[in-house]
C-alpha cells in the first residue's frame, strides 16, 4: 500500500508522462506495471553529473553522506557508472 505522498507522485508522473522519482519498492512496482519511467537516488544522482550541475566528487560526498543517515545504497560510490 502506497502512503499519500507517494500516490500523489505516481498519480503526477502518470498524467503529465513524467519520470517518478522515488526509491520506495511498491512505487516503483506499480509504475513498472503501468509502464511509467522510473529513476531513484543513485538516478538523480547520475543525472546530476552528467549534466555537470554536480561533480561526481560531490555526488559521491552526497552518496556517503546519505550512507552514513541510513539510506541503503547498492553502491558506495558512483564511479562505475561513468566510466
């Protein structure tokens, strides 16, 4: 079950054919089934560099920062990615 807030964004990427920015599961489950674009935090992360609005030095600042407030990355940096 979905909380509001993350209904809301789903219901948003739907209408407007955006990408739904989230990492929790059962979001990302629905808007597979209803064929929505999807990219979590290491995404926006990537995005970010790419488009140099960020280095990747602080990407990866950012990254280990969340790490160290318990987000659960399956990286600990961004590097193979942009290699």
């Amino acid at each position: 079950m979905l909380d509001d807030g993350e209904a809301s964004c789903l219901a948003v990427a739907m209408m407007r054919q955006a990408v739904l920015l989230t990492d929790d599961f059962q979001a990302r489950r629905l808007a597979k089934q209803e064929e929505i674009q999807i990219s979590g935090t290491i995404g926006l992360l990537l995005m970010l560099v790419r488009s140099e609005h960020i280095t990747l030095r602080e990407a990866n600042i950012m990254l280990s920062e969340m790490i160290q407030h318990g987000y659960r990355s399956p990286v600990s940096n961004l590097n193979a990615f942009l290699d």
